[in-house]
C-alpha cells in the first residue's frame, strides 16, 4: 500500500514536472526559412517551410532545427547541387541548428501586445560546423499568436563551404541572406 | 580540291552537329525539371509506427537508407491515422500521421496539384500517402522534445478507414 502511494505520489510529480516544462514552452506552429543569393550573373533564391523551433518564456531560450533537404529551389539541378557531398552534404548533416539565448529578455513581455526588438546570441550549426552569432529579430505579441522575424547574413565559408573555381564561384554569393519567420 | 572541300564540309558539319547537341543537353540539364514523387515508383511501403521506430532505434542506418546525397531521397507511402490537419505559410496542407502511443509521427506536407483532394481529409482517417522524405524522426535535446518524419509532395493513395 505505501508503495503504492509512493508510486502514485512519484507518477504525479513527473507528470507535474513534464507539464510544467511545456508550459514555459512555446512551439512553433509554422515556419518559413529563406535562402537568398544575389551575384550580378543569377539570383538564386531555396524555401524551407519544414522547420521546428522553441522559444522558451521563462529562461529566452531560443531553438530552431531545419532539416536542410527541405530547402526547395526552382532548378532541380541547383537543388542537387545544394544537397551534394560537394555543398551542404545533406545527407550526412540532415540538419541544422540554431541554439541561443535572448540577451535583452527583460524587455520582452509575453503576456503584453507589441513588438520586441531582441537580440539572439548563441550558436549555429550548419555542414557540421558550428559558428557563434550575434543577431536581431523582431518578437511581435498580439493576444495568443506570437511571431519571430529575422534576417541573417551567413558567410559560406564560416560552415566550411567554400567554391574555388567553376560555375558555383561565380553564381553563388559568399553571403547568403536568410530570412526567418515564425509563428508560435 | 572538290574531295579536300567535301572533306572540310563533312567536318563542318559534324562540328556543328556536335556543338548544337552539347549546347541542348546544356541547357536541358540547366531546365531540368523537378522529379515527379506522383509518377514515380515508391521505393518502401510501411506504417507510421515502422518509420518512426527505425529511425528512433538506429537514426544513422536509417539515414543511409532513405536519404540521397542529392536530396532525392526514397519515396515512401506510409499508412497511418491523421492527428492533425494544418496549413503552412506555402498555403499548403500538412497532415500528422501518428498513433496514440507513439512518441513521434510522420508530417505529411501535400503537392499543390493534391490540394483539392487532400482538402476533403478529416482527423481520425486513416489514409495511405506517398511522398519524398526529407528527414527522419528523432529526439531533439535542445527543443526538448521528439522531431516527426518529414515527407513532402504528398498525393493521397488511399483512404482506409473513415
């Protein structure tokens, strides 16, 4: 009998622990990743609608993970090329991952209508290499929906992607500008 | 002379053939559609729960068989119940198909040339689906929670159970 009690006192607080967790934790509902390269020869553009992000409310953890084959471009061949050994190698690194931290989460109220300006400071993983950044994104807050805005200038070489010679060194931009949206 | 000019003609010729074939195949391959996933053969058929174990027991394995170094991965039809409908910011229908006990599940993300059909889905059916997968399900420490198998370009083969 105390066993049971026991048990049943230790099933209620996990449960309580686990519920609590999730509720510090916003999930996104949708998502959009946008890939942008511009060159004075072509400008190449890739959609991601697949990824999952957290924000959590209580600490301004910040998470987003992106399965990279899921980047959709208008060329098959580019989308090929993308995927290769010899670019992103997704196969190996299906995923990417962006883990960081709200820096002025004390102007951030979750609970009152507008619009945040953050700072995101954390880590990026991409191809397997991981890149400390630093950058801005715009929270709005409007009743229960909650949406992230964001635009990140990423440096190719940064995740060890880097075009010599070829086609690809002249019609890929060393920056690609991604931009993110978010609904939680 | 006549045979020597016959001769540079012919080479002319073949030259020019030659040239225009690889100035085709150029830009046949720069216009390269996409795959068609509708048309195209279905590599593996299985249920939610057999996906979803694979790739939470062995993700490595798993990856090896499904994923291709260019992105064009195994096309699959997977049987399951529908969980969830939703729509995504491409104005595409995305349904989950998870069971009640399973810890993750498989989202399906519809075609546009699908849409119409896939409009008339309802939570609880259980449908047959083919599409291309794009990554699998696994257990993500820093978003504390499990990630579902992602198939897009989805077309409905089947309604089971209504």
């Amino acid at each position: 009998m105390k066993n049971k009690i026991l048990s049943f006192v230790l099933l209620l607080a996990v449960s309580f622990s686990v519920f609590a967790q999730n509720e510090n934790k916003l999930i996104t509902k949708k998502s959009h990743f946008k890939f942008y390269s511009h060159t004075s020869i072509e400008d190449i553009e890739a959609n991601n609608y697949k990824s999952v992000g957290t924000i959590n409310t209580q600490s301004g953890e910040i998470v987003f993970s992106v399965p990279m084959q899921s980047f959709e471009f208008e060329k098959a061949k580019m989308q090929q090329h993308y995927n290769s050994p010899k670019f992103l190698d997704t196969k190996k690194f299906p995923k990417a991952k962006l883990k960081g931290k709200i820096t002025n989460f004390g102007d951030m109220n979750f609970k009152k209508d507008g619009e945040y300006n953050v700072q995101i400071e954390g880590e990026l993983s991409i191809h397997g290499q991981s890149k400390q950044i630093n950058e801005n994104a715009i929270i709005s807050v409007k009743g229960n929906s909650i949406k992230l805005n964001s635009t990140l200038n990423l440096t190719l070489a940064d995740f060890g992607i880097a075009f010599k010679d070829g086609k690809p060194s002249t019609n890929i931009a060393k920056v690609i500008k991604t931009t993110v949206v978010a609904e939680y | 002379m006549i045979f020597e000019s016959k001769i540079f003609k012919a080479t002319l010729l073949l030259l020019g053939i030659g040239i225009t074939i690889a100035i085709l195949t150029g830009i046949y391959m720069f216009n390269m559609p996409h795959r068609n996933i509708k048309t195209t053969n279905t590599d593996y058929q299985l249920k939610t729960s057999e996906i979803v174990n694979e790739y939470l027991q062995n993700p490595t394995s798993a990856n090896e068989k499904y994923l291709d170094e260019e992105g064009e991965s195994k096309i699959l039809e997977i049987t399951g119940k529908i969980t969830s409908i939703s729509i995504d910011f491409n104005n595409q229908i995305v349904i989950l198909l998870k069971d009640n006990d399973s810890k993750a599940g498989v989202t399906c993300t519809f075609s546009d040339e699908s849409k119409i059909i896939a409009q008339k889905l309802k939570q609880y059916q259980i449908v047959v689906v083919k599409g291309v997968i794009r990554s699998g399900a696994s257990y993500d420490e820093d978003l504390e929670m499990y990630e579902n198998v992602i198939l897009e370009k989805c077309s409905l083969i089947n309604i089971i159970q209504s």
